[in-house]
C-alpha cells in the first residue's frame, strides 16, 4: 500500500495517556516497531502508523490532515475546538468518541483560607490557566467578568506567588491541590482521553482500515466491562435471575439432561458483576455460578 494510503494515528509521546493509548491500539490487533527516531512506530500487520507527539499538537495534526486519528485529552480538544471558533477558523476534526481513560476535571480552585459562594464570588478576580478559552466559556456562562491570567505550567503556585487570586486547572486525585493549600470549588469541565477524526474524506482503501480500527476499539472498550456469566437456575426463578444479571442482553437457556426444573442460563453481562450480584442470584435459586472475562467482542 502507498505511503499516503497508511493511516496515521497521533499519540502522546511521553505523558499520562501514553500507556493506555498504545495499550488500547495494541488490543485492537496492531503489531508495531518503533522507528529508530522513537517518533514513529510503523504498523506491520496493518496499513496504521503511529507518530508520537506532544498531546498539545495532537488537535492540529489531525486539522492539519498530517495524521487522520489522534487520541488526546478532552479538555485539549475543546480547548483548541473553542481558540479555533473564536478566531473564525475551520476546526474540521472531529470527536469520534470518549475512550474512559485519562479522567480528569479542569477545575476552579481557592486558597484554604478564602470563602467561595459561587460563581459570583469570582467577580473581578484574577484567574490563573492554561485552559484560556474553557474558562472564558465557563465566566460567559456563569455571566461574571474576572480577569484569565494565561500560565503553561505549575498554576497552583500562582496564588501564593501573588500572581493569581484563584486558579483554574486540571485536577484528579486533588493531592496537588491539597499540597498547595487550594481547594476546588467548581468544575469548568469533565475530562477524559477522546479519540478524534480527520473532517477530510479518505480514500477507500483507507476509510475502510479506518472503520475496521474503529470498530475494533469499540469491541475493546465494551470487553473491559464485561463478564460472561454462567449459572444453573430452577425454571420458575427465570425472570428474576435475568432482572439480577447486569447489562445482560437476552440469555441463553439450555436445558439440562435429566432435570426437567432447572436450566442453565449463559450471559453476556456488559457492566462489572459484583460479589453482591452473585449473592442475590444465588438467593434466587441460582447455583453452580462461573463469571469468566470476556477477550473479544465484535458487535
Ligand atoms: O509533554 P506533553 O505536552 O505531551 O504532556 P503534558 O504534560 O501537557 O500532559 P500530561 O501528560 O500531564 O497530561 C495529558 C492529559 O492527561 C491531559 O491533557 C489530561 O487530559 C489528562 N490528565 C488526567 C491529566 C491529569 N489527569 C492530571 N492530573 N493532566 C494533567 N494532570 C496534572 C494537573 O495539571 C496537575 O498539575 O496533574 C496535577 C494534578 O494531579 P492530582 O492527581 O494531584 O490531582
Ligand atoms: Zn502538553
């Protein structure tokens, strides 16, 4: 296949959402070998490329049509997609889907010692950020007028440092936070890795590798989940065992040799199955219960 025809997928080089990214792509079938640059792994069993990137570059290569999928924080994307708008130019990449990883939250944050009573206590304030454009939407919203102090790293020492009265960034075990003496009072913005596409129509051969990765990945996120469960029921607990069973499409039911009253039941559960959950079933009649994981998964 030529050169043009391979798809390039952008991934963060070295950061929080390197090891999921490459982990979920390897779950979708891709062999890779890292090129010696380290900057580009080439797909050997499929026509897929991977460039690894700063994840702030990632929206643009995409834009950019240099790479046709790139998988990269949410709160980047939007980030990017609002600059765009407000600068009136085309952002023609677009959000394909969340991936449930990378989760975060872009959140305004006080001193300790300070009071917050909403929103309106941010009037006329000094805000420290990287993410300018989610916290001007976030005050337009919120119909306050404070002050974005434009900052690229270490935001939480801006309030001590007198730079900033409160701080907007992005949090997700808080111990950063708590470390600073800064406590989050209101969240701009829900975060997670997004997976997000070229706008541009591809050739054939490649919108059809595409659409096979795509649909891959959407059987890697549902497997993560899910459990296969199988159990032995009395006939007359049926409908209670399947009200039991989480995120179960319609069971299978085998009878068994010999026993008229009793069936064994196979289900695909798409949620986590809980101790309690087994409990219950087995409080319904159920006995002989297996959970197995689920490898693969193609809808
Ligand atoms: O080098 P490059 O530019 O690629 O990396 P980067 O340093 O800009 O990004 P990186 O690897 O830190 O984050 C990549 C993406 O991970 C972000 O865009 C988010 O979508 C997601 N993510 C998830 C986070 C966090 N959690 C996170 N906690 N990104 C950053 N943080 C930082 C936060 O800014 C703060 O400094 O971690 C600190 C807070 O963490 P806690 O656990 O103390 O709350
Ligand atoms: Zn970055």
């Amino acid at each position: 296949m030529e050169k043009d025809q391979r798809i390039k997928i952008a991934v963060q080089k070295s950061g929080r959402l390197t090891e999921n990214s490459l982990e979920l792509l390897h779950r979708c079938g891709l062999v890779y070998s890292r090129g010696r640059d380290e900057l580009i792994c080439y797909g050997e069993n499929m026509p897929i490329d991977i460039l690894l990137v700063r994840d702030d570059d990632i929206p643009d290569l995409v834009r950019d049509d240099i790479c046709d999928v790139g998988i990269v924080g949410y709160n980047v994307m939007h980030e990017r997609r609002l600059e765009l708008e407000a600068s009136e130019m085309p952002v023609s990449f677009e959000l394909h889907r969340t991936l449930d990883y990378g989760h975060c939250k872009l959140c305004l944050a006080v001193p300790e010692s300070e009071d917050y009573a909403g929103p309106q206590t941010l009037q006329g304030k000094r805000i420290a950020t990287s993410y300018p454009n989610l916290l001007r939407e976030y005050l337009g919203k919120e119909r306050v007028s404070a002050e974005i102090a434009v900052m690229s790293g270490a935001i939480e020492i801006a309030p001590k440092l007198g730079k900033a009265d409160l701080i907007c960034d992005l949090v997700s075990s808080g111990r950063t936070l708590a470390a600073n003496h800064l406590r989050p009072v209101a969240t701009v913005l829900q975060s997670q890795a997004a997976l997000i596409t070229t706008g541009a129509r591809l050739p054939a051969a490649k919108r059809s590798w595409l659409e096979r990765l795509l649909r891959r990945m959407e059987g890697v996120l549902q497997v993560r989940e899910s459990k296969y469960i199988m159990l032995h029921a009395p006939r007359a607990s049926l409908a209670e065992i399947r009200r039991l069973l989480p995120g179960s499409e319609t069971p299978t039911v085998i009878p068994l040799e010999g026993c008229d009253d009793r069936v064994a039941v196979h289900a695909v559960c798409r949620e986590n199955v809980f101790w309690e959950t087994l409990e219950d079933l087995k409080g319904a009649g159920a006995s002989s219960v297996l959970v197995l994981p689920v490898e693969k998964m193609l809808a």
